[in-house]
C-alpha cells in the first residue's frame, strides 16, 4: 500500500492517502476506496492532512507522502470513534473504535451515506444538521444518545479548507459517557440526599422508586399539610415520616409516634387525648394525651387503619378544629401538631365495607406517599443487604466482611413479604451465625434456602411438562431469570444490566414491571 515517490505509481486498485498539510507536522495514510478529491481538517493547531485521489495506475492528481504505519495507528487506537464523510455525505473512513461502539464493520459502510449508520428515524435529522454545517448556520452538534444501554455523546463538526471557505466533508466524533452519566445520577442522587441533611441516614438505595420517595419528602416536609404513608409493613414507613419530621419546620420540636393497632381499645381515647383524674376506674391523676404531648411538633399515628370508631371521630373533630377534650374533662385545649398517618390496609376498601370513616379518609388523604415494596426496588437488594452486613458486623464486632456470590444469588432471587425489615433480620442472623469473612448460603435463614430449592424444583418440573405449557411462558419464565440474573451481575445497577442484556434501560424497566405483575398476581 502506498504510493513510490520516486515514480509516482501507485497500486492497480483506485486509492487514497492522507498527505500532511504543511505546517501539521504529521502523516497520517490509509487505504479507501476511490472517491471526490477530499480535504480533511481537524481542529486548528492538533491533526491536519488531505486525502489525495489517485485516479488509477501511474495517475495521481497531486503528490503523496507515504507515511508510517505508526500514524495510522495513531487514529485507530484513540479511545474517540472517529468517522468521516466527503461534502456529499459518502463515508470515507471509520476507526475502530467507532466500529466498535456501533457495532458495525468498516468495510461494509465506506463509500456508503453517513445516514446509512443511523437509524432511519434519525436519518431525516442527520441530513438537515448537515445541511447546516454545510451551509455554516451551525459550527459544531452534540447530541447524547442511548444505545443498548451505554450512553454517548455525538459531536459533529464541518471540514472546511484552511481559508475556512469550501465544505470538504463532516467529522463526527462518538465519546462513551456512560460512567460519567452515571457518576452524575449518583452525584444528584448524593445531592438531594444531602439537602436534607441526616433525614435520609436510614435510607439506602438508587433504584427509582426510592427517589420518588425522597423527592417527594424534599417537595412537602416543610408544609404543614396532613400526610398519608402507604405501604406494606416492612417497607420502612416510619422512616419515611421521621424524615419528613426531621426536615420540617417542626423539627426542634416533638416527635410522638403511636401505634394504633397496639393500644387496648379502651384506652384508645385516653391514650391519644388524655383524661382527667376520676374519669374512669383507675384514673388517679390528670394524664396528657398523644396529641398534647406532641404540642408544636408531630404526632405519627401508625396502623391508622386500626383505629376503633369511636376514635375515629374524635380525631376526625381534632383535625377540623384543632383541639382535643380529655376524657371526663369540661374544657377543650387548643393544640398545634401535624399529623402523619401510616397504613398497611387499604383505607378506601376499609370505607367500603364501613370499617373506616369516609369523611376522616379524606381529611387523612391530603398528600400520600407510598412506601414501596423490596420486590419493586429489586436493584436495593445487595445494596441494603451489604449495608446490614456493616452495621452488625461492627454492633457486634464480628469480622464479616461481606456476602459471597451464592449468598448473593439467594438474596437477590428471593421475594421478601416482609420486605426490608425481613431482609434486615436475616443479615443480623447471618451475621451472628457466620465464621468466616463473608456470609454464605448456610448463614442465611432456611427459609431463603427453601425459597431457593422450591424456585428450581419448579423450573425443572416445568421442564418435564414444558409439552405441556404455551411457548410464552416457557420464553418469559426463561426472560425473567436473565433479567434477575443480569441485575445481580451488575450489583442491582439498571444502566449496566441493560448492557449486559443488550437492550436499553426503558426496555429492562419495562421488564421488571411486568416481572413484578406476574409475581403479585
């Protein structure tokens, strides 16, 4: 390849060659297939050098440098896909690297339209941002794209002669910033967890469903709108309220929480509203109440779906009126606190069947916050699991380091109806019961390991009917342990287990849902 200075023949195949432009200091050379004389300029004082047309044997159009290899080796290596067209668009040269973050060969797309490496949805775009650079409306593009998966900035540049006048072609560059994408998620996400302060300590966790939840404490815990927290038990409600309390404007001020499902029935209304002395048998003395108690502050009332009826009414007239009257009392005293209710029942299906007041639900139901499932935040897993494993492992000065990978497997696998507080228990067993550094399979609660052996007892019972079975289930029984299993290799991280599936991360949360819908049916 390349062409004898001497002579000036060249090869019997039509090709180009880079020629250094005075001044550059470099030659760079390469093989093409035979097109339009072509001028390649990159940005001013780095690389700079033409492509010379050589018309066929013994005929070249101007002179040639042959160049080392070690320059075009240069172009091949960098880290940047490079690729290049000629002012009508037709490719003329692709590194490796571009090959290699497209996906495609080289080969196949030289002397083919730029636009034949885009999508066609994309081709109607491409064509008029060239136009612009062509015509100098726009000097430079970038545009961040996803694909399966990976994040990258396109950046498009026009080639022009060194008097900035003629368009010779377009030079795009492709840069991988799915790292730095990710480095910025994590930076937000440290953000808004850092603009309320120690509010979120007991919180771990990226997945999206968890940042609804944090952004939506950021939104309302500094009004002082009644709040409803929703979710199944385990999955961290009073954490959710303690942050909103800890982050409001009441937050140098007391904090009561009380469980309704824990108090006697006939203590209810002396629990949360006092009595005075001789109101009943055994009232020996004047007693505040919950509310009183939590004067200027606020009070968490949990399990409000089990609040007997009686009681019901009376915390709907504290909510209107802001006052209480203790039992056996004559006066009422004016209190000033924001309530947080939490639930695991369905408050409106509890109206329809006239187990709780109509009028004091949508008193409650002004802003809900629903605390989600471990199940529907499957990438926190391993994350919350390692986080329990630090903390009990320095509670109880044991030397655990971590978890192993079957360890890892069964965690991320198992479906948690006790949610994190099931997950929590398991690592303060597993870590008690673990000898060596990192916690293994037989540390872990027998039930997980049950879990486990059920799962695949299961798939290989399907196995022997699969005969038996649609196609669909079979493929999506298949799709959903690729899918958890991709999570796990990627530490629960969504953005690398989309690449690790080749797909994009809109498709494998598109997945999970429909994972999640099969498995709460």
């Amino acid at each position: 390849m390349g062409t004898n200075q001497s002579t000036g023949n060249t090869s019997e195949e039509d090709s180009y060659h880079f020629q250094a432009i005075p001044g550059s200091g470099v030659n760079v050379s390469r093989r093409l297939p035979a097109c339009k004389d072509t001028f390649l300029r990159a940005d001013a004082g780095t690389l700079c050098y033409r492509l010379v047309t050589f018309a066929g044997p013994g005929r070249m159009v101007s002179n040639c440098i042959d160049i080392p290899n070690i320059y075009q080796a240069i172009l091949e290596s960098m880290g940047e896909g490079i690729i290049v067209a000629d002012a009508e668009g037709t490719l003329i040269f692709i590194n490796r690297t571009a090959e290699r973050l497209r996906g495609i060969k080289a080969a196949n797309f030289i002397g083919r339209s730029i636009l034949s490496i885009h999508s066609p949805h994309s081709a109607e775009r491409i064509a008029k941002l060239l136009e612009a650079l062509k015509d100098g409306s726009i000097n430079t593009s970038r545009r961040v794209i996803d694909v399966r998966g990976r994040y990258f900035e396109n950046s498009y540049y026009p080639i022009r002669h060194p008097d900035g006048g003629l368009y010779r072609g377009t030079l795009m560059i492709s840069r991988d910033i799915t790292e730095k994408r990710r480095l910025k998620e994590e930076n937000l996400l440290l953000r808004e967890k850092m603009s309320l302060g120690s509010a979120f300590e007991g919180f771990v966790g990226t997945s999206q469903a968890i940042l609804q939840v944090f952004r939506t404490i950021s939104t309302i815990a500094s009004l002082d709108s009644t709040i409803l927290i929703t979710g199944e038990s385990g999955t961290g409600k009073e954490l959710v309220a303690t942050a909103i309390q800890q982050h409001s404007k009441r937050r140098h001020k007391p904090m009561i929480t009380v469980n309704c499902a824990a108090l006697p029935e006939h203590l209810v209304e002396s629990e949360l509203f006092g009595h005075e002395r001789g109101a009943f048998t055994g009232a020996v003395s004047n007693r505040r109440g919950k509310f009183e108690q939590a004067n200027g502050g606020t009070i968490l009332l949990d399990e409000i779906g089990d609040l007997p009826a009686s009681a019901q009414a009376k915390l709907l007239r504290v909510i209107q009126e802001k006052t209480v009257a203790r039992l056996g009392g004559e006066r009422d005293i004016r209190v000033d606190v924001r309530i947080i209710a939490a639930t695991n029942r369905d408050l409106q299906t509890l109206v329809e069947l006239d187990l709780f007041r109509q009028d004091l639900y949508y008193r409650l139901n002004v802003i809900t916050i629903h605390a989600p499932p471990l199940r529907e935040r499957r990438e926190d897993i391993v994350p919350l699991a390692e986080h329990f494993v630090r903390l009990f492992a320095e509670k109880m000065e044991r030397p655990v380091k971590g978890l192993s990978e079957p360890a890892v497997r069964i965690l991320a696998a198992y479906d948690y109806p006790g949610n994190v507080r099931e997950l929590e228990h398991a690592m303060e067993r597993g870590v008690a019961l673990c000898c060596g550094d990192l916690l293994e399979p037989q540390d872990l609660p027998p039930h997980f390991l049950a879990a486990r052996s059920a799962n695949s007892s299961a798939i290989g019972q399907e196995d022997e009917q699969n005969a038996l079975r649609p196609l669909s289930h079979s493929v999506g029984d298949f799709e959903r342990q690729l899918v958890l299993d991709a999570l796990l290799k990627a530490g629960g991280r969504k953005a690398d287990a989309a690449r690790l599936l080749n797909i994009s991360r809109k498709t494998l949360w598109k997945k999970l849902k429909q994972i999640e819908a099969v498995e709460t049916r």
